[in-house]
C-alpha cells in the first residue's frame, strides 16, 4: 500500500523542486512540468482510492523518523483511510482541473514559473497535510499550506492592495495558529503522544474540561484556516490573488482543512460535548453572516468569497450537530460546484479584460455561452435546487440538524440557504442576463476563453450536476456515508417517517423563493445601471460595510499595537534611532548633536534601567526570604 | 579587632558611590574610574570575606581581580581614545564641548 | 589602634570616594580615585593582606592609575565638564536608586562577627605565590591569554594608521 | 620551599588548548608578510577551530575534572564547545569577505575573535565562579575592540564604547555577587557550592541571595535581557557586521551555559527563590524585545530586538529547570546560532552605494535581483519566526511543550502570542523582499567563496537541525545531563 501513498505527495514535490530550480529556464513551458506531476499524483491517488473502496485496506506506519527526544517521538506518519482517500481525490482532481485552467488563465504573466511552483508546492503540502497521521505533521503542514497561500495571494506583488491581503492573511491565520498550536501542545501534554489512532484510542480517558480546552484550541485553529467567525476577514481580502489560487486555495481545498481537522478529530469533540455545540454554532452563524453580506456585494469575486465563508459554516454546522459525513460530504460538493463559480468568474474576467463588477457585466450569456452555462450548473447547484450535487449535501446537514434536535441551526440554515440562492442568482441575473451594462472597450474585448479555460469547467460542470448520486438517501444512510463510516460514524438520530421528504420539500421551496426574490428583483424590471449597489437603507449600509469587522479589529488591536511599539521605542530609545539611522546620511551636520544625545542621554540611562533592575531582582530575593 | 561586617560594609558603600558615580557623570573617563572603584570595593570584599573564613583564596581571587582590572584599562583606554580620535576628525570643537 | 585606624581609614576612603563622584574635573577625580585606592591598601594591611596590599599600590595607584592619568592628560587637558546638564532630572534619579541598592546589600552585612573564629591566614608573598602556582595555575594562565588580548586589542584601537 | 606541582588534566583543556595554541599561531603568522591581506590567517584559525571540534568530538561521553575543579570535562562543556567551534568558524568564513571589503582587514582581528572563542569555551566548562568571571573578561575584552574595529566610523566607536562602559559595569555586579556569595559559604568552586548550600541554615544565608541577585544582573546583561538589554540595538548596529553576529550567538550561548551552570546546578536548592526572578525576566524580556523590534527600521537593529526577544524564550526553558527545558535552551542555542549567523551572513555581503544596505528600504526587491541571496535570508527569518520544518520551528516547539509539561501554561502561551507578533516583523522583510519593485540604487553582493561556505553551513544547520532534529535533542539531552539526571 504504502508504494500508493508516497507518489502522491513525492510527485507535486518533484514538481516544485524543478520548477524551483529551472523555472527560469523553462518559462512558459512551465506547466509542461506542473501539470502532468499533479495529474500523475491524481492517477495515483485515484488508485489508492479504488484499493480503499473496493478492498476496504487502510494504512497507517511512518514514513520516517523525524523527532526523536526521549520520551518524545514524532515520525512523519502518514494515514490513508476511506476519509483521506475522499479528501485526496478532491485535493489532487480539483487540483489538476485548476493546473490545466492556469495553463490559459495565467498565459503571458511574467511570474508564470513562479505561478506553477508556489501551486505545486501548495499541493503537496495539502496533500501531506490530508495524510498526516498524527497532530505534529498536521500541524506542520496545517502551516506550510498557510505559507503557500500567503504567497499566492500575493502573487501580483506590484498591487499593494495584493501584498497586503497576503500579509493579512498569513497574520490572521498565525492567531488561529497560536491556539491550534497550543491545543496540540496540551494534547500532548495530557496524553504523552500526538499519534492519531492513540490520541482516539485514549481520547474518552481525558478529563472533560481538558477534552474541551483542546478540542475548542483546534477549532481556533480551524476558524483560522476556514475562515469562520471572528476570523474570516482574510478571505474576502485574499480575492486579490490569481483567479485560479481563489478556486483552488480559497474555495476548494485549503480552507476546507478546518472541517477536516474537525472531522478527523470528532472523538475529541465529542468527548468535550460542548466544543461540538460551540462548531455547530460558529458555524451557522458563520454561514447566515457572511450569507448576508453576500446579498449586496457588488466584486464577483468577494460575492463568491462569501459565499465560500457561508458555505464553509454549512460544512461546520454539519458535523457540529455530528453529521459527520455529510460534512465532508458538503465539503466535496462545495468543492466542484465553488471551483467551478471561481473558474467561470475567472472566465469572465479574464473575458473582460478584468472587470470584476457585476454593476457592469449583462447580458454576458450571449457572448459566453459556455461559460454561462457551466456557471449557472454551479449556481443551481449551491441554491440547493435537485438533483444537482449541493441538494443533498446541503439536506443532509440540515435534516441531521433537525434530527439532532439543534431546531436554532435548522432554522438559521433554512434562512441562510434562503439568503445563498438570492445572492448567486442576484449574481446570475445581473451578470449575464438582462440589458448589457459594460463599457464599449470591455465589449470590444469580450472573447469566450479558450479550450484550455473551457473544459476544466465542463468537467467541474459535470461534477456539480451529478454529485449527488453520492448523497442519495437509501437504506443505510447515504452512499458517502456507509462509505465513510469506519472512520466517521454516523450514529444520527433516524428522521421520523415523512419528515426526510417534507424537509427536502421545505428545503427546495425556500431555494425557489430565494431565487425568485432575486428574479423579481433584478431580472424581472431591471434596475437601472446606477442605481445597483447605492445603499437604500441602514442595514444595506451595514451588510455593504460587512459589519465593519476589519475596522473593529484596525481599533482594538492593529492600532494600540503600533502605538504601544512606538512608544515602546522612542521611550527606551530615545532618538537614537532617527539619530543614528539619519546620521549615516549626513554625517557631520548631525553627529554632533546626535552624539551628544546619545553620549549624555544613553549610557546613563541604560545604566540606570540595569541598576533598576538591580534593585528590582534583590528586593525581590530579599522579600522572598 | 574590627569585625569582619564593618569591612564589608565599607565595601558595600564604596560600591554603592561607585555605582552612583557611574550614573550621575558624563566624562567617559570619570565613568571607567567610578567602575574601577566597584571592582575595589569587590576586592575589600573579597579579602575581608577571606579573613573571615581564615582562606587565601579571597585573597588570590583579588590577584586576579587586579588582572582584569589591569586588562580592561588598557582596553577601555585604547576605546576611548580611539572614539576621541575619531570624532576630532569632524569637529575639533566638539572634544570638549562633548558631555557626557 | 586598630579600630581608630579602620576608621580613619574608612572616612578618608568613602570621602575620596565622594569625591572622585562629585568634583567636575576628571583630573581631581583621578587624584580622589589615587587617595581611595591607598586607604584600601591600608585596610588590607590590617587585614593582614600584607602581599595584597604592596600589589594594590604598584597595580592600581601605580601602574592603572598612571595610564588612566595619561588619558586625561592627553584628551581633555584642564577642561572639566561644562555647560548645562539636559539629563538632571534623570541622573538625580540614580540617589535614591543607590540608596536602595546600598540598603538592600549593605544591611546584609552590617556587624558579623569579629575575625575570632579561624586563625588569620598568612598573607605573604610566599604562601599567595604558591597558592598562585598550585591551586590556581589554570586562572593564573587564562590572566596571562587574557593579558595578552588585551595587549593585541589596545594596540589595535591605538595604532595610528587607519 | 617545597612546591608541589599539580598534576594537570591536559585532557579537560584540549579543546582551549587547541584554541590558545592556534591564537598564538595566528599572532606569529600575523607578523609575517605579505602585509595587506590576512586570508591565510583566517584559515589558521578556521583549521585551529576544526581540530577544536574535532577534539571536542573525540573526548565526548568522558567526565573528568581538572584544576582542582576549577573546569570540567562533561557533556555540557562539550556540547557548547562544539557550538562556539561552529559559531566562531561561521563569523571567520562571513568575516573574511567582509572585512576586506570595508577596508579592516588585520590579523589582529582573526586573533580576537579565537581569543573570545576562548573565552566562550572556559565560561561553558568553567566549574569555579571565578573560571567563570575570567573567560566572560577574556570573551568580552576581546568583543570589545572586534565592536570597535571600524576605528574610523563614529557609529561603531560608539557601540565599542558603550558595549565596554556598560559592560565593565555589570562586570563590577557579576564579581560583587561573586564576593557575596564566596563570603556567605566560603567558596566559588561550584560543587563545593553545592554541599556548602545543602547544608540547611547556608542555604538561606541573605548574602547568598544578594550574591544571587547580582550574579543574575552581571548573567542578563550578557544575555541581554530586560531590563540589561539597553546596550544590545546600539552595539548590534556599530558594531561590524560579522562581530555583531557573534555577539548574538557565541557570547550570548556563553553566558547561557554558565548562566545553566550555577542556576541549576548548586543553586537547584535554591530554586523557589530564583524562579520567580526568571520567569518575570523571561516574560519581560520576549515581550519588550517583540513589541519594540515592529517600530525598527534598520535591519541589524531589528535582529537586536528580535535577539533579545529570543532570549526570553530561552530564558523559559530555565524557569521551568527539568531536564526537558534545559535540553530545550541548548538545542534553541544551536538554532538560534545557525539562523542568526545566516541572517547576519547575508546582510553583510549586501551594500548600497558603497555603504552596508542595512535599512529596510534596501531590501525593497531584493529577490528580483539577488534571488539566492533572498531565498536565503527568507529560509533564515522563517526560522527566526518557527515555521516548521526550520530549525526555529523544532526549538520553539521544544521549548514550550517543556513549559507545559512542566506547568508553566501561562508562560507558553505568552511566548506563543509573542511568537505571533514577531512574525510580523520578519514577514515585514519577507515582504519587502519578495513583494515590493526595487526602488534607488542597485544592491549589490559580494559572496565570495567562504562567504558562500558560510552560509551553507547555516542553511544546512537551519534546515537539517529542522527536518532531523533528534541527534542535536539527544545531545543536548546528553549535555544536561551532569547536573540535571
């Protein structure tokens, strides 16, 4: 088994590394390296896959050793069960999609071997972070896919508006970071290893408050990386980078790792009990909010990107009520159908010369059909319309909510899904349908994109529509689920008779208003060009504001940081560093009064903060006595 | 005799003064010499701990002591002078205008 | 005798002390610091230091204190330290500071016992020489590296050529 | 008179032996021609400190002492001897280039920093408090003048004269301390120190703890920590580049492992009194070193801050005292002397307009046009920042699991946020770096040979001690083991 597994992380390694090395050299025939190496890592991963479905074999052992202190040992182990077979399939499928879209999408950019390197890279290192078997690997990879998308968000270094999305992502992870790190520290310190199979094993022996404050540092963590309540602000900002890094990063794969590690770690969740009320929770409420500022966002990126941020809080919800696999069920739906709105956006944009408003997009369907029409797969497919895939993941979670008994998550998710199919048809309508509202040199321009652009999204198209043949209810749950259940199981309170159908029923016809409401609204009288987007009321203020988080977050912490810092400086520094830092600069007009500042000023100073101390750490020993 | 406390509380007031020396001037050399007298009072120290305990040892430690002592002059010396050296090259006005 | 030796002895030590701390010319200090280091070395005398206290005078007053006035000398020749001080506030600070610190470890060591207990150790060159050579040869090597660096570093920092 | 000659334990010394003999080499070999360049003698000392470590290497797993107990022959010497070989033959490689090119090349300057190496060595395998005081004299006589080396520029004469004032006087703290704790149990021999302090009413003798409490400030300031830091940022900017790389490493491992000597080993008993001095220094120190190195602008002062900020996450690993933490303080020591010397590597061989790039501003672009270079110095801050798989990472990690398990969760979790504040500054660079156009005039490098050689030497050490860090742990465990069973 073990010649299935290392392939599929050894391959986009490879690829990197010579992408690294001879990038330059290779220039635009870079994908001539990228392309294939996670192609073959998806053949391979495909074979594992079959071999873990048919044969129902998992593998769990050590690659190799890497720390080894005493009683401290963490080898690199890696885990291939039906739950990262799933996950694989979707890193490395939706991967290799996303790599042939590039080759079209990112054709001319002057990064273009960079490009593929930092995509491989993160490749690999989603991959690896999916194998993990034990929390050390996870978490070091739960980083190292951190980096990659730090770096991809920054790819168009030269716009400011890009290097600084990327810094904020890389800060505002490193705080969900902070307390996933430290939950791994205290599992470890509660139960002597972070091996996976023996973390579970022994996890029902820890002390409930121990289970919860382990469990609840993960999720930060988690919240962190999938962007949930209160730490999503990166993602919308993260739109900033290439179109591709936005599916496949940001919509696809990376921040779903977050469900993931809630999935994979569930016994730990469900030993705390509240901790699993605290991920249904953040995650609805997560969903419903970013749900509402999608409804005015005007970007077609930033409406996806919080769509995603909702969509990601369905995906927590589900396995906070403990409907585990429908989850990552969400999880793998989310992923065809969110890829597939990326790239078509992605499309378009590229179509328009890059115009993301859709103030100024109509009557695209014309001109675009293909685009047009895998989009509108995926847009019927997230309103949750059947048979499309995002039906039944969505049902799932909602009547596992409802069968658990969290009838609050039922109802906020019903609203939310109500608000998801306003937005993605608001979306539709706007973009491609009714008058056309773009500029004569963006109509000019207007091309459908090329075979290269065009066939990933069929496949992703296809994906989306039948998807749901997975998730069709039967007799034992669902086929993912059975499917699933040796790793996950799915112990959900059965559905009363009749309620499963009237659910669904419920479900569709909420998806049908929503989308009515955005017919209505938009389609139906359009509504003149300048008018879109010009708030009409308070709350249209605050939902186009979102709620002003970032702001919040600029007052409470970024600014009395930096305050804190100079004061920090010029206290104990003393103009010194204008002073010596200026003085290279001109030397002699400044070194005499710099000097004199410093010679009067600092040694005295500095020996009086030493005798300070002095005084400070003998009072302190003589008290203690 | 004197006791052995009255030595050592003489040393801790030496200190001390150098201790203040060293904060209260400005003339780099006043500085060293306030750090010389430290390094004194710790001999005083030294060798008044030695009696006390009936030991040479205190008293070879201050051998060193004055070593170092010796050494870090030289040294400190060298610096000094390099730094006035240096700064005469902008500004000759600024030797003694310069306080410390 | 003793006693009224010690503390004569001491008052001129902490006044030379004062002294090198408060007079502005480095010069003045210097000559404090000459007085300061001679009263230790009487207090070694009675301490029956006596190889110590030879060494005192020719190490410090004689050899240290000869370059530390060389320094003066040649640096800042009659000029004490002039003009107003921007840091008063600051340096005052360092009083009750010291104070403090005094308090902290001279109440320590107030009194204790006169030297009744042990037998005084014999403090002449011979028994210190041989401590020097047997005991403490390791230390008594690393003076000599040490020595040496401090020789190569001073002639560095001082060499006229740039 | 009859003179009984002690028998000398030529073996405990080998390595300082090697390290003096190869001194004095170098001294003779200076006074030779040719006059102007001094490579050879750099590559006297570079073989001087090989055979160091080589003998270091022979001689591990022997406990002997020497001297009358006056040093020691255990793991922990030699665990950092073979850390200061490592660090000082970095600085000689990154000097080479470096000195030439800034117009300072003299022999002298290759004997100093042997002669500080000396130093280093005696304050690790030093078992008496007064081997102790004399290799910090020697160390820090010698990284005195190296500050001042560029006798021409007043910033470095700066930083020479302040590193010296400040350092003498803490040196007069380090040796009252010294006095007081010699007059409360009669001795400065450490293990004699220890059975005087088992003795229970010695044990709470107030002069000890005064001697304690002074020792402390004379061991912060040499490590630079809060509130003995002030030095650090002016002389870590004076000072030459190469010189301030050692600063940062070598005397500040140096003072780390006498600092472990005497915390833990006689004064263990002691141990409810001190903790809670150091863990108040340790959270001051990571906090202050954080929060002040965002405001910094110039390079070689940031690294300052973010050393000072490094030490109080070691100063941890000495709060918490088990085998765990003090194994956790030597293994960080390595990385830290690996991805700092790298950092300082590569800054050195930067300049701009003839003077060293050293402002953030310089480094604008700098993977556009020196890409290895900039590769290089971004492996180095993402190590300083602990992303895994760098060496920081593993010792970061080391050292807070140790806190926790020792119950110290207050603290691992201060340091953690203080971890996370700290990676913005270096992201900052990152930053720069990568993601900004080049602005002014050119940078340009100057890697020569050894230079090169040098830095791979610290790629190899940060990446290697990060994706096999077991040896190093088992060493280091190794090493703490004469006194921490």
């Amino acid at each position: 088994m073990v010649h299935l597994i290392w392939p599929i992380p050894a391959l986009p390694l490879a690829g990197t590394l010579i992408l690294v090395f001879f990038g330059r050299r290779l220039g635009a025939r870079a994908h001539w390296v990228a392309v294939p190496s996670v192609g073959l890592a998806f053949v391979v991963a495909l074979a594992a896959f079959l071999r873990v479905w048919r044969d129902g074999e998992t593998f769990t052992g050590p690659l190799l050793d890497w720390i080894i202190a005493g009683d401290f040992r963490a080898p690199v182990t890696v885990q291939l069960d039906q739950l990262s077979a799933v996950m694989l399939l979707v890193v490395t499928g939706v991967g290799f999609l996303i790599h042939v879209y590039s080759i079209g999408y990112m054709h001319g950019d002057p990064g273009y071997p960079r490009f593929f390197a930092y995509l491989t890279l993160f490749v690999f290192s989603m991959v690896m972070l999916v194998l993990a078997g034990n929390f050390l690997l996870l978490y070091v990879f739960w980083e190292a896919v951190g980096l990659c998308s730090y770096l991809l968000i920054g790819f168009w270094y030269t716009r400011p508006a890009a290097a600084d999305a990327g810094k904020k992502a890389f800060i505002v992870n490193r705080v969900g970071d902070f307390g996933f790190a430290l939950g791994v520290m205290l599992l470890w310190v509660s139960l002597g290893t972070l091996e996976y199979d023996e973390v579970f094993a022994q996890a029902w022996a820890l002390p409930t408050g121990t289970a919860t404050a382990i469990a609840l540092l993960l999720f930060a963590g988690a919240c962190g990386k999938s962007a949930q309540l209160p730490l999503h602000t990166w993602l919308p900002d993260a739109m900033e980078g290439p179109t591709p890094v936005s599916a496949l990063i940001h919509a696809a794969t990376m921040v779903t790792a977050g469900v993931y590690m809630v999935a994979r770690a569930h016994v730990l969740f469900e030993r705390s009990g509240v901790a699993l009320e605290v991920v249904a929770w953040v995650g609805i409420l997560t969903a419903l909010f970013a749900a509402s500022i999608g409804l005015v966002q005007n970007d077609i990126k930033r409406i996806l990107a919080y769509s995603t941020i909702s969509q990601l809080g369905y995906m927590f919800a589900g396995v906070g009520v403990g409907a585990y696999a429908a989850g990552i069920y969400h999880l793998v739906t989310h992923a065809f159908f969110k890829a597939l709105l990326f790239l078509a956006a992605g499309s378009i944009i590229h179509a328009l010369g890059g115009e993301q408003d859709i103030r100024r997009m109509g009557g695209l369907a014309r001109r675009l059909p293909v685009t047009t029409l895998t989009f509108l797969v995926a847009a019927v497919a997230i309103a949750g319309i059947p048979p499309f895939a995002g039906f039944f993941s969505k049902d799932e979670i909602l009547a596992a909510a409802w069968a658990s008994g969290h009838l609050g998550v039922y109802a906020l998710g019903l609203l939310g899904a109500a608000f998801t199919a306003f937005y993605i048809f608001r979306l539709v309508f706007l973009a491609f349908f009714g008058p056309s509202r773009l500029d004569a040199e963006a109509a000019r321009h207007l091309h459908e994109s090329p075979p290269v652009m065009t066939i990933p999204l069929g496949f992703l198209a296809v994906l989306s529509a039948i998807g749901g043949v997975w998730g069709l209810p039967g007799e034992h749950g669902t086929p993912i689920a059975r499917f699933l259940d040796p790793v996950l199981p799915h112990g959900e309170a059965a559905l009363g008779p009749g309620t499963g159908p009237l659910l669904m029923a419920v479900a569709v016809a909420t998806a049908l208003g929503g989308i009515l409401a955005a017919w209505r609204m938009y389609l139906r009288r359009p509504v003149p060009a300048e008018r879109l987007g010009v708030p009409s009321n308070r709350l249209h203020v605050l939902l186009l504001g979102k709620y002003y988080v970032d702001e919040l977050y600029d007052a409470l912490f970024v600014r009395p940081l930096v305050a804190v810092s100079e004061w920090c400086a010029r206290v104990f520094d003393l103009g010194v560093i204008d002073g010596l830092v200026n003085g290279a600069a001109d030397l002699v007009g400044r070194w005499s009064s710099v000097l004199r500042r410093v010679q009067t000023g600092l040694v005295m100073n500095y020996a009086l903060s030493m005798l300070v101390g002095a005084v400070i750490l003998l009072g302190l020993l003589v008290r203690w006595r | 005799m004197v006791p052995v406390g009255y030595y050592t509380t003489l040393s801790a007031v030496l200190f001390t003064i150098g201790v203040v020396g060293v904060l209260v001037r400005r003339n780099p050399l006043v500085i060293f010499m306030s750090i010389e007298l430290m390094l004194n009072a710790a001999n005083l120290a030294f060798v008044a701990f030695g009696r006390e305990a009936g030991q040479l040892d205190g008293q070879v430690i201050v051998f060193f002591v004055m070593t170092v002592a010796a050494a870090e002059v030289a040294v400190g010396l060298a610096i000094i002078v390099a730094i006035f050296r240096a700064r005469q090259r902008i500004n000759v006005d600024d030797l003694n205008l310069m306080r410390w | 005798m003793e006693q009224v030796t010690f503390f004569v002895t001491a008052l001129i030590a902490v006044a030379s002390a004062i002294g090198l701390v408060v007079r502005r010319n480095p010069l003045h200090g210097a000559l404090f610091l000459v007085v300061n280091l001679f009263c230790v070395a009487v207090l070694y005398l009675l301490l029956r230091a006596e190889f110590l206290a030879a060494a005192q005078v020719i190490i410090y007053a004689g050899a240290i204190m000869v370059l530390f006035l060389f320094a003066i000398m040649i640096l800042i020749p009659g000029r004490a330290e002039t003009g107003r001080d921007p840091f008063r506030r600051q340096r005052l600070a360092a009083l009750p500071l010291g104070a403090a610190f005094l308090l902290l470890v001279g109440v320590l060591m107030w009194g204790g016992p006169p030297p009744g207990g042990a037998p005084p150790p014999p403090g002449g060159a011979a028994a210190v020489g041989r401590l020097l050579f047997t005991d403490y040869l390791l230390p008594f090597e690393i003076t000599a590296v040490l020595l040496l660096a401090a020789l190569v570093g001073a002639l560095v920092l001082a060499r006229r050529r740039a | 008179m009859e003179l009984a000659f002690p028998v000398i334990g030529w073996r405990v010394i080998t390595p300082m032996l090697l390290v003096t003999g190869t001194g004095f080499a170098c001294l003779l070999l200076d006074l030779l021609p040719p006059k102007e360049r001094k490579g050879h003698v750099a590559a006297v000392g570079l073989l001087g400190l090989a055979l160091a470590g080589l003998a270091t290497g022979l001689l591990w797993g022997q406990r002997e002492t020497a001297f009358r107990e006056m040093v020691a022959l255990d793991e922990f010497a030699l665990f950092f001897n073979l850390l200061f070989c490592v660090a000082t033959g970095l600085v000689l490689l990154l000097s080479h280039g470096y000195i030439r090119r800034q117009g300072i090349e003299q022999g002298e300057y290759y004997i100093l920093v042997l002669f500080a190496a000396l130093g280093m060595m005696l304050m690790a395998a030093g078992t008496d408090l007064l081997i102790i005081f004399l290799g910090l004299e020697l160390m820090s006589l010698s990284l005195y003048v190296l500050a001042g080396f560029f006798r021409t520029r007043p910033a470095s004469n700066e930083s020479a004269m302040k590193y010296f004032l400040l350092g003498a006087f803490a040196t007069g703290f380090f040796l009252y301390g010294i006095a007081l704790i010699y007059g409360a149990t009669g001795t400065t021999s450490l293990p004699r120190l220890a059975e005087a302090l088992a003795r229970a009413e010695l044990g709470r003798d107030p002069l000890l703890f005064a001697g304690l409490g002074l020792l402390l400030v004379g061991f912060g300031f040499k490590i630079s920590s809060v509130p003995f830091h002030m030095w650090a940022p002016d002389v870590y900017e004076g000072a030459p580049t190469a010189i301030t790389a050692l600063i940062a490493t070598g005397s500040k491992a140096a003072a780390f492992a006498a600092l472990l000597r005497v915390l833990l080993g006689p004064m263990r008993g002691l141990q409810p009194d001190w903790l809670v001095l150091v863990w108040i220094l340790a959270a001051l120190t990571m906090t202050l070193g954080n929060v002040v190195a965002i405001a910094q602008s110039n390079l070689k002062r940031m690294l300052a801050y973010s050393s000072i900020a490094h030490v109080g996450y070691m100063l941890i690993g000495v709060v918490v005292g088990t085998q765990l933490g003090a194994a956790a303080v030597l293994y960080y020591l390595a990385a830290y002397t690996f991805m700092t010397a790298g950092a300082f590597g590569v800054i050195l061989l930067l300049e701009r307009r003839g003077a060293e790039a050293v402002q953030l501003g310089d480094y604008a672009g700098l993977a556009a046009r020196h890409p290895l270079l900039a590769l290089l110095l971004a492996l180095f801050l993402l190590s300083l920042i602990g992303f895994p798989p760098t060496a920081g990472f593993v010792g970061k990690f080391y050292l807070f699991s140790a806190a926790i398990e020792a119950g110290y969760v207050g603290l691992a979790i201060l340091a953690v946020l203080n971890a996370v504040i700290a990676s913005y500054y270096y992201l900052r660079l990152i930053v720069y770096m990568y993601m900004r156009e080049p602005e002014g005039e050119p940078v340009v490098a100057a890697l020569t040979p050894a230079a090169g050689l040098g830095l791979a030497v610290a790629v190899w050490g940060t990446l290697h001690l990060g994706l096999a860090p077991g040896p190093l742990i088992g060493l280091a465990q190794g090493a703490v083991g004469p006194f921490l069973p």
